[in-house]
C-alpha cells in the first residue's frame, strides 16, 4: 500500500476506536438524572461574577430572578470591575415588582494577586453567600438565561443522586453562519476530551463541569477549597470538578435542555477569541501536548477527505476507500450533536473544515502565549501561572 494508504487506514481505525471506546461521546441523551421533589427544599445562594455584561443581563439576569424555587434562594452578583455600568443595570433590572428573588450586588474591586479574575469574583460572592448558610451554591455566568424551573429541577437531581456537583452545558446561541459551523463542533470536541458518561461514573478519573451551570453543594465546596484551591486557573470549570472529584464529590455534568446562552458570536473574530483565549491552557502550555494535538486533528480530521480526494485523483482506491469510510464515520458521530443544536445534519460533511479552524486558533493561542498576551479576556491578560491547579 502506499504512504497515503497506510494514513487513511490509520486515520479510519482511529475513528473506529473513538466511535466505539471513548466512553459514546457522541451521543447526546446526557441530560439531568432521575430526580424526585426533595422532602425540604434546601436554601440557595446563586453567584454570579460579571464583567462588562450590560449587552447581555437584560436578557439572561431577569430569568434567574423569576425562577419558581419552593424554597428560599437569593443571587449575588459580583461586578468585577465593569466599565459599562453592569452593576447599575443589575440592581435597576431587580428593582422590578415581579422579581422572586433578592439580588445583592457587591464590586470586591481588583483580583488579589495570582487570582484570575472570574475566580476572584466568584471567591468574594461565595464568601457573601457563606454568611447566609447555604446548603448549595450555584454558580452561573451573566450570559446564561434559566428557565423559570431550572434551579428547582438541579436541586432535585442534586439532592435525589446524592452529588456533590451538577452541572449543565448550556446551550449556545447557533443563530450566524459561522456560529452554526464552529459552535456545535465546539461542544463535540469538549465532549470527545471528556466523555460526559466517563464524568458521570463514580470513581471515575475524568472529570470536568461547565462553567455555565454549576451547583455544588457548600460542604463540598470547602472540602476542596473552592475556589482557593483553583485560583490561577484560566480554564477555571474543568479545575473546579477535578478539584470535588479529588476530594471524593461525586459529580455530574450533561448537556441541557432548559439553560441556554444568550451571548452572541456572530463574527468568526468572535468564535476566534473565545477557543484561542483557553486553547493552550488546555494543552498546559506543553509545546509537545501542542505539537501531538496539532498531528492529532490533522490526522483524524484533515486526513480523511485529503484522503478520499487524493485517492481518486491518483487511482488509489485504498487510500480512497478508507478516507471515505473515515469521513463517513466523522460525519456520523457529528450529526447527534447537530441535532440538539436544531442544525441540518448536511452540516456534518463540513466537520473537517471547522476541524481546521480549531487547528489554527490552537496555534494562535500557543503563538499569543508566546508573544507573552497569554489567555486574554474582557481587557486582562493572564500568563501562565507558576504552579498551575490544572497540572
């Protein structure tokens, strides 16, 4: 067989491999656990770190404030260091006759040093919230809209399973064109690196939240430390559940039906810096991690059609047979997770081509760490820490 051959062959047991022993990644029936009304309703407290999220709290802060919980709940929001007027807006949009719950707004002020500053705003709220007692926290960005049971149905999952931390990727907004290329296959390859089945099993390795969405129970907060223990953290979701997990939390994380994101990227710059900003962090600033994850995605994503195109060019129909068959396969796998974003499956050919973006905005965030910029966000820059929680 020829070189290309042997690199369709390759690439074509590779997908076979992740179709069948990656924990069924591709599937999307992760959604909240068995759950049953609890006897009592636990109290609450909901923090929310925000940074220059006036463009987006109008639509996503109302929904938490009218959530329909039986028990007692109240938000913190924590303003870290808005320039648009997100703290005002805030206590403006609470003072409304049809809220149900209190909103406290603190600004702690700048992030102490070796902090990031989401994990400084979420450190200031949780420690507000502690002197109400709470027996969950949950933890939610500015841009995520809830609907109005949505902290009554994670309470139940939470109390009915015994865990420790429930979390929900929450549904991206899909309304642009390059939005419907790039951000279902933003959620694919988050789950192909963690499989949410892995996640879910007790005793399990793997562990990771989404940062959206996380309630977690306050004794197992301070059991492990959070958010002291994972404060330099860029990619500060993930730290958070390995953190629990270690301290043996049991967690949960799946895809959700009733939280939604309302923050658009209607530009490819957009979706750009959102991937770039964390994708070297991801990779532990290792450049060798860098370089096989480069190899990685040419080879399982790029191959395959490289590989079916260039086989009937040069009559190869090994080559040809097995980068289609590989193709096939890709495409496949894609299509459950178009159909929870409501996209056409014909978009599940296209997969490699958003493959390729995510290549080159992974060398990007390695080329902007380098240039010393590291992980930038919202008008700060966070190089690599020292001793980083996520190593």
């Amino acid at each position: 067989m020829s070189a290309l051959a042997w690199i369709a062959v390759v690439s074509l047991v590779c997908w076979l491999w992740l179709l069948l022993g990656q924990g069924f990644f591709w599937r999307t029936d992760q959604r909240l656990p068995a759950r049953s009304a609890p006897p009592d309703w636990p109290y609450v407290a909901i923090v929310v770190p925000a940074r220059d999220e006036a463009e987006v709290l109008p639509r996503s802060l109302p929904t938490l404030l009218a959530q329909d919980y039986p028990g007692e709940a109240e938000i913190f929001l924590v303003d870290d260091g808005s320039s648009d007027g997100t703290g005002e807006l805030a206590r403006a949009l609470a003072a409304r006759e049809d809220c149900a719950l209190p909103l406290t707004v603190l600004a702690p002020g700048e992030p102490g040093p070796g902090w990031t500053g989401k994990l400084w705003a979420l450190r200031e709220g949780i420690a507000l919230a502690r002197t109400r007692d709470p027996e969950y926290l949950l933890l939610t960005d500015a841009d995520i809209a809830h609907e109005p049971d949505s902290l009554r149905e994670l309470v139940a999952a939470a109390r009915s399973q015994g865990l420790d931390l429930v979390s929900q990727m929450a549904r991206l907004r899909v309304a642009s064109g390059w939005e419907r290329l790039v951000v279902p296959a933003f959620v694919y390859f988050f789950a192909q690196l963690y499989p949410f089945r892995w996640i879910n099993t007790e005793g399990a390795r793997t562990a990771a939240a989404a940062g959206g969405c996380v309630l977690l129970r306050t004794e197992a907060a301070e059991r492990a430390r959070i958010p002291e223990s994972v404060r330099q953290a860029v990619i500060d979701d993930v730290s958070v559940a390995r953190a629990v997990r270690r301290s043996g939390g049991r967690i949960w994380l799946g895809l959700a039906e009733r939280v939604d994101s309302v923050r658009p990227y209607p530009r490819l710059a957009d979706l750009w810096r959102m991937v770039s900003r964390s994708a070297y962090a991801q990779l532990r600033h290792n450049p060798l991690l860098l370089l096989g994850t480069v190899v990685g995605l040419a080879l399982v994503y790029l191959a395959p059609p490289a590989a079916l195109v260039a086989g009937l060019l040069r009559d190869d129909p090994v080559a040809g047979w097995a980068g289609a068959l590989a193709w096939l396969v890709m495409a496949g796998t894609y299509v459950p997770m178009l159909r929870y974003y409501r996209q056409p499956p014909l978009l599940a050919p296209l997969l490699p081509f958003t493959a390729l973006l995510y290549l080159l905005m992974t060398v990007d965030s390695a080329v902007q760490h380098y240039r010393g910029r590291g992980a930038a966000w919202k008008g700060r820059t966070y190089a690599r820490p020292e001793a980083s929680p996520e190593q």
